[in-house]
C-alpha cells in the first residue's frame, strides 16, 4: 500500500484551534488542521512551514512535535505528523480551503473532521485546548487579529472579501500584481545599518515596486557573538529560507574578500538548508571603499552556484562604494546597478512563478555518488 508521509498545524489562539475545510480532491468538504505532503528531500519541520505559506499565506514557526498518528485510507496509509505552530506573520488566508473556523472546546466536534485528524482531536487537541485556555501555548496576537472571520457565524469562507481591498483570498492569489512572493536578504556586515545595508535597501525598493516583498536580516553580530547565536541564527535563517522564494547575499569587503562573518553564516546557512535554498534564484553584492569587490563577488557566488540556484544578475557587477552610507548613495553607477538588481530578481521570480502556474516544476534531483580523488 501507498505510504504518504504529510504534516499539519495546530495552531492555537485561548483555547480554540484552527480548523480548515478541505475545498478539493477525495476528501473535499471534510474538515482537518492545514497541512499536506512532505516533498522529497524536504524535512516535515520544513514541509509544514512552506504548507501554510502556500495554503493560509501566512508564516509558522514550529513550536513541537504533537504527535505522529498513522491510519488506513482506502487506497492509502498515511503516516501525519502534527506541529504545534505560532504564527508569525500573515492573517491565515484561504487561498485553497473551503472555509475555516476557530473551534473551542464547546464545539470542537461541531465539523465533520477527517479520521486521521479525528484521532488527533481526541488524543492530543482537546488537552492542549485546556492547557491554552490563557493563551500561553502558541499566542501571537488574537483570533481576531490573525483573521478576517465573520464575528456572528464565526467562520471564514473563501469566498469572503478583504473589508480594506474588496479582494477575496482566491482572487488575489491569482492576481498577477500580488503574488505574495518575498525575498530573503543577508547582511553580512559588522555594521547593521552601513553601507551593505543601505545597497540591499535599494534592491529591496526595486522589489517593492514591482510587488515583492523582502526582508534584510543582519547576521554579522551573530557571528561574532559565538557559536550558540550563530546556531541561533542559523536555526532561524534556516525556517525564514523555507518561506523564501528568492535571496540576496551581501557582504563588506574585508581585505579582498567578504567580511569573515557573512561566511561563517553562509558556511553554516548552505550546509544547513540545501533543501530551503534549491533552486530558488540568488543574487549577490558587495560594499568596498575601493578595491576588491569583483574578488569578493566571486567568492560569494559559489555558494548559490554549488545549489542550483539561477544567480541573477545586473548591468553591471554587483558592487557599491564606500565607507558611508552617505557615500553609497553618492555612488550613482552603484545606486543603478542594485535597482536593476531588483527588477530582475522580481521578473525571474516572476517568471518562476508563472512556470509552476502552468505546471513546471522545479528539476528531479539527480542521484549520483559524491567521488574524490583517492576513491
Ligand atoms: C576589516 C576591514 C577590512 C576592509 N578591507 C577593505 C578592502 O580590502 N577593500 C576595500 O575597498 N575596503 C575595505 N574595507 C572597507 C569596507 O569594505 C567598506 O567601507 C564597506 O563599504 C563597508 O560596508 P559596511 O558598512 O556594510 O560594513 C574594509 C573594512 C574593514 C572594517
């Protein structure tokens, strides 16, 4: 029989839990926690992670394992871990369910749940609601806030339009202009606000104006405060990559190559998140007084380069000049390059997205065995 390995959500906000009705497939109209299928080569912890950014258009972060609970389908047996998750950023959108609801204890069996979910309602849910009844398990803002429910029925359909834009969840997937895509910026520098910081702002500005959004995560004092912030770091750069669809690697000059730090991360990040990192398109640029950079560039695109990852580039060499941010924006060739950066790395996501819509998906891994010299 076929053994399908998936992960689910628990999320929770003062005792009531997050249910979701299954809108496709064998199971349509069925209710469950959101999830679905570990991919290959993709760890549960990451499946679930990328699941509800995919589905609720929201990033979790796993606070435990609940539970692994293994029943008989049918045709199938499924083998579902379920994660305890917090959110931490988003408003739990319907992009693919039916409707959704937060349940308490009065009326957790109120739906219709699928067996597998059942069980885990049963065995772990309904303690953990007791437990959470002050909101100290998963609380990150209130039911409220984290969603756009109908205060009398208490419940959101897919169909609902956002009050602000007029835009159901569904329409707004599809929308060219909004297609929810982020990318991940690191900040390898010493300093958290110099120069490399000011050149990935620019990148990020050209992001925005075309749609994208981005975050700058600043790693160098990680680095250098020992090895359990630079776990620490790695940890969390390892969950905000599986939520990432593009990334820009920036580091400082530091005697002709890139600053110590920005590699220790990279050493550690592209040892840690193979699979968050795959095939998803990377830039890299530099910050120099004067000389350096085109040394400094090489070295920082191997790292995506050993990962299948497009290196998207600009009209010229990635690099800005100075040793001020001041100076940086004086650098009118530097300001140029990193916009255009910006726009490209946005139409190859663009691009990319459009291919997956249209059912072109990332390549099959190639197996082969690592060889060196001696064997
Ligand atoms: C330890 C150290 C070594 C540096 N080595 C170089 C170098 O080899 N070439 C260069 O042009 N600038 C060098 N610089 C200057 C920085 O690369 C430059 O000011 C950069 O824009 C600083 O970026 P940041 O503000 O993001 O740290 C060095 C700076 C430091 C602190």
């Amino acid at each position: 029989m076929d053994i399908k390995n998936v992960v689910c959500a628990v999320i929770l906000d003062h005792g009531k839990i997050f249910a979701t009705q299954r809108g496709y497939g064998e199971f349509k109209d069925g209710w469950e926690f959101p999830g679905g299928k570990v991919e290959p080569g993709e760890t549960p912890e990451h499946a679930i992670v990328r699941e509800i950014r995919e589905e609720l258009n929201t990033t979790v972060e796993v606070v435990r394992l609940l539970d692994t609970i293994e029943e008989d389908y049918p045709k199938f047996h499924i083998v579902l871990r379920c994660y305890l998750c917090r959110v931490k950023e988003g408003r739990l959108e319907l992009l693919e369910h039916e409707a959704a609801r937060w349940l308490d204890a009065e009326h957790l069996y109120d739906v219709e749940w699928l067996p597998a979910d059942l069980d885990l309602v049963r065995e772990k849910v309904e303690d953990l609601m007791d437990a959470d009844s002050e909101g100290n398990l998963t609380a990150a803002g209130s039911a409220d806030d984290l969603t756009n429910f109908d205060r009398e029925d208490n419940r959101m359909d897919s169909g609902r339009r956002d009050a602000r834009t007029g835009i159901s969840a569904k329409e707004k997937v599809n929308r060219k202009e909004d297609t929810h895509m982020k990318v991940l910026m690191i900040n390898g520098s010493r300093r958290e606000r110099g120069c490399t910081y000011t050149a990935l702002s620019i990148v990020a500005e050209a992001l925005r104006e075309e749609g994208i959004d981005s975050e700058i995560v600043f790693v160098g004092k990680a680095a250098m405060d020992g090895a359990n912030a630079l776990s620490a770091c790695i940890k969390d750069l390892k969950i905000k990559a599986a939520g990432a669809d593009g990334f820009v690697f920036g580091a400082p000059v530091y005697y002709a190559s890139p600053s110590g730090e920005s590699q220790m991360v990279l050493d550690r990040l592209f040892g840690a998140a193979v699979a968050e990192l795959r095939c998803k398109p990377a830039a890299v640029v530099t910050s120099a007084r004067r000389a350096g950079t085109t040394s400094s560039l090489d070295v920082l695109a191997k790292y995506p380069t050993i990962n299948e990852m497009p290196l998207v580039s600009s009209s010229y060499w990635p690099m800005v000049h100075g040793s001020t941010p001041a100076d940086v924006l004086k650098d009118e060739e530097g300001v140029g390059i990193m916009k255009q950066l910006g726009r490209n790395m946005a139409w190859l996501l663009k691009c990319i997205d459009a291919g997956k819509k249209a059912g072109i998906m990332q390549p099959a891994a190639v197996e082969y065995n690592a060889t060196n010299f001696i064997r």
